[in-house]
C-alpha cells in the first residue's frame, strides 16, 4: 500500500468519526454538505482523493472549520519512511 492510499484511509477514519460523533448518517452529511452520500462513503474507505472544494464541504457539513477536518494522525512506519 501507498503513502497516499494510507493517508486516504486514515482520512476517511477520521471523517468517519467525525460524522458519528455528531449523530449524523451518510445520508445526513451528505445533504448537510451537498455531496452525494456515496461520494461521502468512497472518502471514508478510502477509495478517493480529495478536492479542497470537498473538504470544505464536508467541514461546512460537519460545522466545523475545514483545519478540524485535516487535523488527524497519520504516521509512515520508519522502514517506509527510508524506502522514499
């Protein structure tokens, strides 16, 4: 697995939580923010890479500022770190 691939998964981790911390469904968000629930559900896998418009979505759909969405932990374990 790519850095970027774990990096999108650990992304969609947190907006996961995020999301269920509020009580709020895919569906939910996904009217709150104007993207489409499946799109919302691609991100929480992992399975895409983000726009900065999307992120700004989906925080205005979380009622958060967009640096509370990106604030999550994301690690490489040293062997990937010196392999790149």
């Amino acid at each position: 697995m790519d850095h970027l691939q774990k990096l999108q998964e650990a992304f969609g981790n947190h907006l996961r939580k995020l999301r269920e911390d509020r009580g709020l469904s895919l569906r939910d968000l996904a009217t709150r923010s104007d993207l489409h629930y499946n799109k919302i559900g691609q991100i929480e896998l992992g399975k895409t890479n983000l726009k900065l418009s999307s992120i700004i979505a989906l925080a205005e759909g979380l009622e958060i500022e967009p640096k509370e969405l990106l604030n999550f932990n994301f690690q490489l374990t040293i062997s990937e770190k010196v392999a790149h």
